[in-house]
C-alpha cells in the first residue's frame, strides 16, 4: 500500500516526529507482548472517547443507557482479564440507531461519525487479541501511559469549548496513532508490520472526522486551539517516560 498519500496531511498536522529512540525500544522482541497490550486498551479507550462523547452531547437518557449496556462487557475483559470472549460478537449489534437530542444541530453528524469509529476500533481490538492469541501473549493488566491525561489538561471548562477542545484531543491522538503505526511498521515482522499498515487508512480519516466535527461546533476559528494542543501533544511526545507505552515519550530507560 502506497501510505505517503495518508501520512502527508498526518506529519503536516502533528508538531514533531515519533523519536527515533522511542522507535528503537518499541521494535525490540522483548517489548512486543507489552505494546501489543497496550494497543489492545488504546482501542477500547478510543471506543469509550467515542461513546462518552455521543451520551454526553447526543443521546437521550434512554440510548445512552442501553450504549453503556452494549459497551460494559468490553471494559469488563480490559478490568478483569475475562477470558469469556463471546461478548465480541456485540461489536456487529452497534447501530445509528441513536436518538439525537432536537436541540442539538450538529447531533447527526456526530453520531454516525462516532459510531463508526466506534465500530472500527473494536475490531480492531479484536484483530489485536487475535495477533496476542495467536502468539501465545497472554492479556495481563497494564498502566495507563500519562499521554492522554496530559492531553486533556489543555481542555476549556465551559462549553461549547469543552467539546472542541476534547474533539481536537481526539484528533491528536488518532493522528499519533496513525504516525506512529507507520514507524513502527518496518521494523515488526511480516504479518504486525502488514496489520500495522492495513490501519493506516482508518486512523487517518479518524483524525479528520474529530477535527471537521470540532470546526463545524466552534462559533470561532479553531486555529489557534489546534495549535496549543499541538504544542502539548508535541512535548509529551518528546519528553523522558518512565513506562514504554503506544502513546509514551522518549523512553528515560532501557530494557
């Protein structure tokens, strides 16, 4: 797959590149049960991003309800290390079948942008569980990497800026995402490195919906908010971490 077309607009968009050293610790043998972990998450919590998003800007009480309903089982596996997988054949039930709030203009579009995502990235959760199984990688709790948690400090308390801010976020880390599965790539073995490609596509219009959503709910240019987030997007990403993780900086250890 030819990607340069898909990651010109991502490098544009990000203020740095994924550092080489972090490139290096990731593609060690020894640390692929871990990131492969941790891709698992970052798929839920991508999903959960989605479905916070639409309960709390879209839905009646009702469909928010019945949402948290059809999700519980994935955060269950993640809490509790379930090996009961039957709930994935719950990500083929998930529809548009959402019922917007009236008052809400730009609910429809949110809608049927998240719930795609949503669907998207619970299969790829459950590409990613496949790929542990087969190699024999059990799934064993982790930490959560400071990434988005750093991220979400840059995020306005009153609304509607809330919201474009937390849609700005999204798109930041969608688009290190992105990046960051083309970095590693050419280092992992034949079948992660074409795995890691066949998400590119995805990831990439991911970032572009978040942020078309964040434009089209701003009264204001959403320039200058774009470039702050940016910013600290850009040092997390850069800075010493302590843990390797996806969305981790530059690792302050070596294994």
């Amino acid at each position: 797959m030819n990607t340069e077309h898909l990651l010109a607009p991502i490098h544009a968009f990000l203020h740095c590149k994924t550092p080489q050293a972090w490139t290096d610790e990731a593609r060690k043998p020894e640390n692929l049960p871990l990131l492969l972990t941790d891709h698992l998450v970052c798929e839920l919590k991508a999903a959960q991003t989605a479905m916070w998003l639409i309960r709390k800007y879209v839905a009646d009480k009702e469909s928010g309800e019945a949402l948290l309903a059809w999700l519980r089982p994935w955060e269950q596996f993640v809490h509790s290390e379930n090996v009961d997988l039957a709930f994935l054949e719950q990500q083929k039930g998930l529809s548009k079948a959402i019922i917007s709030r009236t008052e809400v203009p730009y609910g429809d579009n949110l809608v049927d942008k998240m719930v795609l995502l949503i669907k998207e990235e619970l299969h790829h959760f459950w590409q990613v569980l496949e790929i542990m199984q087969a190699r024999n990688i059990p799934y064993i709790k982790i930490t959560a990497s400071r990434y988005a948690k750093g991220l979400m400090r840059e995020v306005t308390t009153h609304e509607p800026q809330t919201l474009v801010d937390k849609l700005i976020c999204g798109a930041y880390i969608e688009a290190r995402s992105c990046e960051r599965f083309a970095s590693l790539a050419p280092y992992l073995d034949a079948e992660l490195a074409a795995f890691y490609i066949s998400l590119l596509r995805s990831e990439a219009r991911h970032y572009q919906d978040y942020l078309a959503l964040a434009a089209e709910i701003s009264a204001t240019d959403i320039s200058a908010r774009v470039r702050k987030i940016g910013e600290t997007e850009a040092k997390l990403i850069q800075e010493p971490d302590s843990e390797l993780r996806f969305h981790s900086g530059v690792p302050a250890f070596r294994t």
